[in-house]
C-alpha cells in the first residue's frame, strides 16, 4: 500500500502506525527519554472514564531517567494531536491551506487538554510522494509559511509544535525503504521541534485513563514471548477494548485478527 496514494478518510491513522512500523520516526516522540508505553487512538470515554467523546491520537507514557536504583524513578505522560499533509515530488502541498484546518486542529487540542492533560503538542506528519528529497530541500516555501503561521497560534496557548517529513520509495504499489530529515549533530533526529508543550498538572478523566492504559499493560501477557517486543496499546472497535498491537509484525488486533488500518 503506498501511503501517499492512501484513501484521505484513513491517512492520518495508517501514516501514525507507518511511523511505529519503521520505529526510527519513534526515536523523536520520547526525546531520548525510556519509555514504558505507547498508546494510539484511545477513546476518551475508555470504559466508562468519561462522557467525553472523541480520541487521543497518541500518547506515551516516558520515565525519568533513574538517579537511584532502589527508587523507583517518576513517569511523565505525553500526548498528541496528529494531523497529516501531503507533499508531491515537485513540492506541491495537498491540503495544506484547507479553510479553518489550523482552528480546528486547535480546538481538539483545547479538548485534550480540558480532559486533563498535561502536556498537548501538535505532531505534523509530512507524506513526502517518492522523488521529493532528491529535488527539495524541507520545508519548502510554501510549507514554511504555513508553520510559521501555525507556531504563532500554538505558542500564544502553551501547546507544543513538532514536525515530522518522510518519503518512502515506491516500488509498484509498495512501499520501500525510508528517507526523512538528518540533522548534522544527531543523525536520529528526524523531526523538527519547534515548540515544546507548557506543562500544566494532570487531572481527572485524564489521569482515569491513564490508569486504565497502565492496567492493561501490567496484566497483559505475550502470546509469543520471541516475538520482537515492540507493543504499542489501541483500542478496536470489534472488541470495544483495549488490545496490544505488534507494528513488526502486523496491525491488527490482538484478540480477534482484525486490522486496525
């Protein structure tokens, strides 16, 4: 399947698995912090926390580095709004401008962080159609006028800004290989971090959630313990729960087969 080409109505959440799939575009999310878990598309209203409707595309749930060895060291949870643009080989941009898009990616944001939690950023995901690195330079013009536009806006309410650009090659109707930006100083850093969430204290429904996510992940058991162990939490909407999800091996459910893209 090449993602670019992908049927809009579903891009955002395959372009979000693509990015646990290649694992190097993870490296970004936890700036180098440990990580326990990650968790995609999780409803707000999970198990009856909340009468909250909608998602948060994504969060983590990251670990002081530890001081003590007998101490257990403290957790810190992040989350994010994940939107999707796309970019042609010639650095044409593809609902980029639609009418009111940055409002409302602000107005999800505001919910997220109503729900109580404590850090809300924006993760902007530029699909890159294949041949595009090899002629441009990212952020093209066009791009870089829209972000700048964008920074404004996040940063007059406290909320975090990232930016993430990659390009596979299409090699007849797949994917292959992986292309993305490489800083000079740090080849892993293959996104731009332009503003860091204001941090504020995490409240209820939010910290219920939490909760929920962190059960489920200290009662969950591998199936295949040679399985490469890399889980991240989602929920499926076959189940209506919560399910552990194998990106190197496969997007589908755990419990009943069925794909998640």
């Amino acid at each position: 399947m090449i993602l670019f080409h992908s049927d809009s109505q579903h891009r955002e959440n395959k372009a979000i698995w693509r990015m646990f799939e290649t694992k190097l575009l993870t490296t970004e999310l936890s700036k180098g912090y440990p990580w326990k878990w990650y968790a995609v598309n999780i409803p707000m209203d999970l198990r009856g926390v909340s009468g909250t409707k909608g998602d948060i595309d994504l969060i983590a749930h990251l670990i002081e580095p530890p001081i003590n060895p007998d101490i257990e060291p403290p957790s810190f949870y992040r989350t994010w709004e994940v939107k999707v643009s796309l970019l042609d080989k010639e650095a044409n941009p593809r609902s980029l401008k639609r009418e009111g898009r940055t409002q409302k990616i602000i107005k999800q944001m505001q919910k997220t962080r109503k729900y109580g939690a404590s850090s809300v950023s924006l993760l902007e995901l530029f699909v890159l159609e294949d041949g595009f690195f090899s002629k441009h330079n990212f952020p093209s013009t066009e791009v870089a006028s829209v972000m700048k536009s964008r920074f404004v806006e996040l940063n007059n309410l406290g909320f975090g800004y990232q930016v993430l650009p990659f390009e596979h090659e299409q090699v007849g109707d797949t994917d292959y290989g992986l292309k993305s930006l490489n800083a000079i100083h740090n080849p892993f850093q293959t996104s731009i971090r332009l503003l860091e969430s204001k941090l504020t204290d995490a409240q209820s429904p939010f910290l219920d959630l939490i909760e929920a996510l962190n059960n489920f992940y200290l009662n969950w058991k591998p199936k295949e313990q040679s399985r490469p162990f890399f889980p991240v939490i989602s929920f499926c909407k076959t189940c209506r729960d919560l399910t552990m999800v194998y990106p190197d091996h496969s997007i589908t459910c755990s419990k009943c087969g069925v794909s998640l893209l």
